[in-house]
C-alpha cells in the first residue's frame, strides 16, 4: 500500500464519484479505478457500494476513511515541521460530569502564554475510549462503577489503552435551592425517587446501571420520572431552578455550591461506588503538556487513590 493510493481513496470517499475525484486530482478515471481496485485487494475488504447514484462508503470504507484522515493530517504536520513553528497540541476527552471549571482555568493560566491548541471534548463512555483509540485525544477521563468494570476492562484490553484511577467515591444527590430535600443533612433513596432525575443519555455502559439494585428492583425501574440531556448547562440550569435531581459524585460539589447553590447530599441507604480516573494508549509516552494535565487532574480529583 502507498500513501498515494489513500489520497486517491480520501478524494474520492469525499467526492462520492469517481469520475468527479479523477477530475480534481488530474488523472484518468481508469487510472482511479484501478488504484481503488487494488487497494481493496490489498486490504481483503470492500470499500465502496455503487448504484446508479454513484458511490457509498461501505462500513470498511468508513472505517478506513476515518483512519486515513488522520494519518494524512499527521502527515501534513510532519511536512509543515521544518518550515514553521508548530503549536504543541493536547486533546483530552472526558464525561461531562467530571469537567471541572476551576480545573480548565488553572489550565488556562498556565497555557495562556505557550503556543498550544487545546482540545476538550465532553463525551459518553464508550465516545470517550473509542476517542483515544483512533488518537483524537491523548488523554480520556472516565468514571467506572463496579457494574461496568469487567465489561469496560474488556473493551480497554481490545482497544490497547491503560486505565489509571485517580480517586474513588460513592454516589450522591445534587439538588437545588427549589428542592424539598435542600436544607437536609442526608437524603434516602426512597425519597429521591419522588423527584425527577436529570442524567445523560445511555450509551452501552450506563445501560448496565439498569443492573443495580434498589430494595429488591433495579434502579432504572424505580427512577419514574427520568429526562435525557447531552448538555450539563441545560442540567445545571433545572437543578437550580426546579425540584429535580442529578445523581453524581463530591467532586464538583464546592464549584456548583458556592458558585451556583447546587448542594451536594449522602445517600443514607444506598451505595454505589465510584472509581474515575484517565485512559491513554499502551506504550505510548505523554507528551509534556498530557502530563501538565495529569497532574492538574490528580490535584483536583485525587484523594483516596496513592
């Protein structure tokens, strides 16, 4: 395989047409063809469908499609090293709840005046190791309770990546100033299950939640009044303004409190452990500034875990 070969293949995915890609890169539409024909018998896969539309990438072609992109955008970076100053670059991902305010502007004080480009992505479990594996970010912070960790172990193992926990905790019961339960020392699950509950939409993983147990009935069941949010400022808002709840962990309880007003309250007749921490490609060194990030993660988070 050359790299000329997934140029070719690049152009004509974004195209959608043969005919209109051997235009753009000056080459004969024959010629096109058979480099896509041989790149198919290299790699023992299929990568486009054809009807009398043109053409469709297959779920191979996807796949490839996204790897290609990355590996010519790394490329072009390489080329550009020996002709201009280069911004060093950090992505991180991680799950929204665990995006600290405080943690992001000590990152912004200490980038402010380095050349960086500074990627963060919020995103769901699975969004986030699917993230490190194909290198869109360095770095992913996750959260794992017992339910999910043989199954997310599994996924990391096939993936290559290495979790390192950080801290861990049980849940808790944000609510806000509008909340019968505000002014209480402690709740008790029963009587958060009187109120709606804010969370995020399920992905593969927070699906297993569905498995814990609450007074003999699982917990999805006895969440009655449930809305699906991707968006933690729509989240914060109703927890400020109405008598819902969110389930989560202490860790950002001094921001949204003193910030906000959002309390953050024990549950006296429920446990569910919480264990967060940051995922990152086996082998692979981190660069200066994913390590700069570590530490500001460990220093905001970190606590039980040595």
């Amino acid at each position: 395989m050359q790299l000329q070969q997934l140029y070719y293949f690049k152009e004509t995915a974004e195209r959608g047409s043969i005919n209109k890609a051997a235009e753009a890169l000056l080459m004969t539409q024959p010629n096109l063809s058979r480099s896509l024909q041989k790149l198919e018998e290299e790699l023992g896969l299929k990568l486009f469908s054809r009807d009398n539309k043109g053409i469709q990438l297959t779920e191979e072609g996807q796949q490839l499609y996204q790897h290609t992109c990355g590996v010519l955008e790394r490329l072009e970076i390489i080329k550009r090293m020996s002709r201009e100053e280069i911004p060093r670059m950090l992505s991180v991902s991680a799950f929204p709840t665990l995006t600290s305010t405080r943690m992001l502007q000590e990152l912004y004080k200490w980038y402010r005046e380095k050349s960086i480009q500074f990627t963060f992505r919020e995103r769901r479990l699975s969004e986030i190791i699917e993230d490190v594996h194909q290198l869109r970010s360095e770095v992913g912070v996750i959260h794992i309770n017992p339910i999910q960790q043989s199954q997310v172990n599994c996924l990391l193992r096939n993936k290559q990546l290495e979790f390192h926990p950080v801290d861990t905790d049980i849940w808790h019961v944000y609510l806000g100033p509008n909340s019968p339960l505000y002014e209480r020392e402690a709740v008790s699950i029963e009587d958060v299950f009187k109120y709606t509950v804010l969370r995020y939409p399920d992905d593969d993983f927070s699906i297993l939640t569905s498995h814990a147990m609450v007074n003999g009935e699982s917990l999805r069941k006895r969440t009655k009044r449930v809305m699906l949010f991707n968006n933690e400022g729509a989240i914060i808002s109703l927890l400020r303004t109405t008598d819902a709840v969110m389930f989560g962990m202490r860790w950002k309880n001094r921001e949204l409190y003193s910030e906000l007003g959002i309390a953050c309250k024990p549950i006296l007749d429920y446990r569910m452990e919480i264990t967060v921490g940051w995922v990152k490609r086996q082998k692979a060194p981190l660069s200066p500034e994913a390590e700069r990030f570590i530490s500001v993660l460990k220093r905001h988070y970190g606590g039980q875990i040595k």
